[in-house]
C-alpha cells in the first residue's frame, strides 16, 4: 500500500511569500497540464501493478479551482490506474472557491478531508500577505465543507508583516472558534532561494521574479523580530493545546485522531507517489521529483520520460530528521533494526551534546524534540546530516 500526491499548481494569483510550484488559473496550458497528469496517472499506476492507494492528497496551488468536469476526470483516471480504496483523502481550498458543485465532485473523488488556506482572519493581515480571500469568506467555506461531511483543516501563518501578539492571539481564537478538528500553522518565510524558486516563478506571465524580491525585502522589515515570531510559536501551542489540540508535529495540532493520516505517511518516511509539476515521491527507498515548471513538465510526461532520481537522499539521515518532526519522536531501537548500528551510533553522536539543555525528551527507547526545541528544529536537524 502506498499514498498518492496529486499537484494540481493553478492558483487565481501568486502570493508573494509562495514558494510552491504555482501556475496561473487561466493558463493556456491547463488543459494540457491536465491530460499530462492523467497520463502519468495511467502510467505510474501500470508501471506499480496498479497498487492500494491509502491515503491520497491534492495539494497545490489550489485544487479547488478545478472545475467539477476536471476533478470527475481525474476521479476516473485515478480509479481505473490503482485501487483506490483511501482512508483519507485531503483537498486544498482558498476560502473564496468554493462552491456547491465543486465541493460534491471532490466528494464524489472520495474525499474526507479540506485543508483550508484561511492564513488569519484580519482583513489587514490578509491584505499584507497578498492574499485575495477576505475574513468573511472563511466561515462559510468552514460551513458549506461541513455540509458535505468533509473534516477541517485551517492552515494559519503567523509573523506577518505589521502582526501584532494581540493580531495573532484574536486568529487564534477565531479559529478555535471555527471547531476546525486540525490547525497547521506556520511562521512567514521569506527566504528566496533562486535554485527551487526559478522554474515555478517562470509559469507566471512575466515571470514575477523583481516583484517577488521587493515584496520579501519589504516585509522582511516590516516583520516582528525572531524573538517575537518564537513568542507567537509558543502562544501558538498554549492556546491551541488549551482548546484541546494536541501538538503532533512542529507546525501541526489536531484534535484525538484527526491528525493527517496522510502527512504521518511522509513524516514516517513512507511510501507514496507524487504525480503533477514540482510533486516528490519515495517508492522502494528512492525519492524522485518531477520538474515545477509547466512547460518542463508536460515535456517530460509527453516525451515518455519518467521521475528524475534525487541523488542526495540519505534514507537513514531522511528518516531520524523526519521523525524527529513529530512528537512521537524517533524510536531508537527500530532504527537500528532498520539502518544498523553504525548509523544509529551516529545519531546518539549527534543527539548527545543536546541531553541536560532542555532540547530533547527520551521515553524509553524513543527520543523527542522538546516543546521549546521545536521551533529551532533545524539547528538540530543540521546536526544529523553528515559532513
Ligand atoms: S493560493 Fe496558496 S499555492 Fe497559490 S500562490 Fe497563494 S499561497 Fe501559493
């Protein structure tokens, strides 16, 4: 059994904090973009002997935009390439497309699960971060997904510019008072790395590139210090868990059995299939991508041509960084198990300095990042991946 991730990249504007592989609605190459996903669909499924999908989920971009007619032909093509019998199935949404008609054809695909990009609930917030939505869009998205029997994600980001502890604190409540079963919330990024960045910022008309720089530089003054986004973190965490979501993973709280079955999947270094421009995948130990830009992708997809291997990936290293995502933690003597005792040796190397700082906690053979350690994760990450 694995999981299926379907990227569907058409948004109605790029927001200009976005780092995934995006593409505009109105693209002529929609259409095309579309049919190349179906084919590699059909092709992946042949090429795995059409395997059990256990969780699936479209992410983008924004799949809600998909028209009732194209999300039926995806439904289709998925159905007949594997056996799709899910637990789960996730779509992303933007508050503001969302309509009856769309929202039955995702049901009809199987689907259990939105995750919607509220972001925050202030019309200022809102308008600082690029988005189109308003606030009052948000509630009736909530309502009309509950209408059709479908669990709530709210995705939140925090550290915006001009945000206030008071702004962030009132998002909070406003979404606790949405009785979404899971909340995902994450600090602004601002960082533009021109080596993952360029091939999606070339599907945008003009490719966007100086608009996208000014944006940054500009909010990154305008943006509460370091100190102040760790505050916003922790608040984050004590008025979530307040309201009865617990924190299972660094950005991620959800209500007793509501966490994202499928996100468990990668963060367990599992198996899934990512299909559509820009999409990851791990199968059989090998992680592979496809390339973000439209036109890259559906030349490969029409030329026959399959993944591209990613040749630096550390399944040992991949798996300890992962695990160490959630509050889980790492379980030590499985992993050594799976990976052998010299790459086990070379965790509890790099774990040691950390023991008595207050970073990590150990129960039995599992070790943990500690609440507070969470938001610096990546100082600790850094430490597992060898020189
Ligand atoms: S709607 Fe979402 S995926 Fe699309 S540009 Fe905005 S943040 Fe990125």
């Amino acid at each position: 059994m694995i999981s299926l991730y379907v990227h569907i990249p058409f948004c109605a504007s790029r927001c200009p904090y976005c780092d995934f592989a995006t593409a505009p609605a109105t693209s002529p190459l929609r259409a095309r973009y579309l049919a190349a996903l179906r084919a590699e669909l059909e092709r992946e499924g042949a090429a795995l002997g059409r395997p059990r999908i256990g969780t699936a989920f479209f992410g983008g971009g924004t799949p809600s935009l998909l028209e009732p007619d194209e999300i039926a032909a995806l439904a289709m093509t998925i159905r007949s390439s594997f056996d799709f019998a899910p637990d789960e199935v996730t779509f992303e949404a933007n508050p503001a497309t969302l309509d009856r008609a769309r929202l039955e054809a995702w049901c009809a695909l199987g689907a259990t699960r939105i995750s919607l990009g509220a972001q925050s609930f202030s019309a200022r917030a809102l308008t600082a971060l690029g988005r189109t939505h308003r606030p009052e869009d948000i509630a009736p998205a909530v309502a009309a997904a509950r209408s059709v029997g479908l669990a709530v994600n709210l995705d939140l980001i925090f550290g915006r510019p001009g945000e206030t502890e008071a702004e962030w604190r009132a998002d909070l409540d406003a979404a606790i008072a949405q009785a979404p079963e899971h909340v995902s919330a994450y600090p602004l990024e601002l960082e533009l790395d021109p080596s993952l960045e360029w091939e999606a910022v070339t599907n945008w008309p003009g490719g966007g590139w100086p608009t996208l720089e000014r944006w940054r530089s500009n909010a990154t003054v305008a943006r509460p210090d370091d100190d102040a986004v760790a505050d916003r973190y922790a608040l984050t965490g004590t008025v979530l868990e307040a309201a009865g979501y617990a924190h299972y993973e660094i950005a991620n709280w959800a209500r007793p059995g509501q966490e994202c079955r499928h996100n468990l999947v990668y963060w367990r270094n599992g198996e899934w299939l990512g299909v559509g421009g820009g999409a990851h995948s791990h199968l059989a130990g090998v992680r592979s991508h496809q390339p973000a830009g439209l036109l890259a992708y559906i030349a490969r997809i029409e030329g026959g041509e399959g993944r591209i291997p990613d040749p630096g990936a550390d399944p040992a290293v991949d798996t300890a960084i992962l695990a160490l995502r959630l509050s889980e933690g790492l379980d030590l003597d499985a992993y050594a198990l799976r990976f052998g005792s010299t790459a086990r040796a070379r965790v509890d190397a790099a774990l040691a300095p950390l023991d008595g700082m207050g970073m990590l906690e150990r129960r039995g053979p599992s070790v943990a990042l500690s609440e507070r350690a969470r938001f610096v994760a990546s100082e600790v990450f850094v430490r597992l991946i060898p020189d």
